[in-house]
C-alpha cells in the first residue's frame, strides 16, 4: 500500500526580493491573484483524503482559497532562522557575509542560532514518514522552503542540493510510496 502526497508551494506574500527569513506575512495582492489564476487546475487536489498545511497565515490563506479547508500542521513549519527572522538575504549578507558563506557551505552549520538545514529536512521527512500508509492520497500547503526539503527527503539527495531546487508559489510536487520509500512522480501536462 503507498500513500500519494501532493505538496503545493503557499502563495507569495512579497516578491521575490522582499521575501525575508521565517516571515509570515498574509498573501499581498499578487498572491490573491495568483491562486484565482491557479485554481482551476489546484483545486481537485482538495479531493485528498487529508489536507494539511503549515502554520503561516499564507499557507493557510492560500489552502482556505483553494478550498481545501486544511489542518495546520506544526511540523510543517518553514526553518527555524534565528536571529536572522525577518530579515532578507540582502540585509543578512551584508551584515554577516561569514556566516552566511558559513550557512550556505554547511548543512549542519546554524550560524543564526536556529535550525540548521540538515535538521530541517529531517524534520520535513519525519513528517512525510509519519503519513498514514494507506491506499489514498494527502495535500499540503507549504512554504516552498518546505517543499524543496521534503524533495530533498524523498529523493535521498545530499542536503546540499537544497539550494538547487526552485520551488516557486503555487507550484505543485507529488510523492508517492511509504515510509522512508517515496518516488517524484510527475503528472502529464495538458494536452
């Protein structure tokens, strides 16, 4: 029996430039716009059998305009920065550059006094591996942060290829398996 976790990536609630460490500020106007734009194709995941999302008001907000009515899960909470909370990547390598080099060379490294990213993925498969091993299926609305971990996770890929996977707002990945077993799937575009 295999289990299918559909992971969506919350809305934006800034663009790109803007978007600080472990923020969790509302969606703006552009990620209002986005969902209405994604809806069509995002909203027969809320089908799921389980529907989870993190705790931030955007993943919430963007879970609740899709329909899917959510659990927030506290698990899937983005990665604990530390004193870097709410700061950009800008203004943090401006100040620290070293801890930064530091951070980003690392995975075990937490030069800003939260979690490091090796345990952050961990906790994000520790999610994952707790899912129901049930014939169904599951969707969670996430931090793309979260999403790029969980990818991580599931493909059993070196902590450092975090930094390169691009997750953007309102993109969709698919794992199907069990626990400590997952596979990407990738769904057929339109025709």
């Amino acid at each position: 029996m295999s289990v299918r976790v559909s992971l969506v990536a919350a809305a934006r609630s800034s663009s790109l430039l803007a978007e600080r460490f472990d923020d969790d500020r509302p969606l703006d106007q552009a990620g209002w716009h986005e969902v209405q734009l994604a809806a069509q194709a995002l909203v027969p995941l809320g089908a799921a059998e389980l529907r989870y999302c993190s705790p931030t008001a955007r993943s919430r907000a963007t879970g609740e305009a899709l329909g899917y009515a959510p659990m927030a899960q506290p698990a899937l909470r983005d990665c604990d920065m530390g004193r870097w909370r709410g700061l950009t990547l800008s203004d943090v390598a401006a100040r620290e550059p070293a801890a930064v080099d530091a951070w980003l060379a690392d995975p075990r490294s937490a030069p800003h006094g939260g979690e490091p990213l090796f345990a952050f993925i961990t906790r994000i498969g520790g999610w994952l591996d707790t899912r129901p091993a049930c014939e169904g299926s599951i969707v969670a609305v996430a931090e793309p942060a979260v999403v790029r971990a969980a990818l991580v996770y599931a493909l059993g890929a070196p902590p450092s290829t975090y930094w390169n996977v691009d997750v953007r707002p309102l993109s969709t990945i698919t794992l199907t398996g069990l626990p400590g077993r997952w596979s990407l799937r990738l769904e057929a575009g339109p025709r």
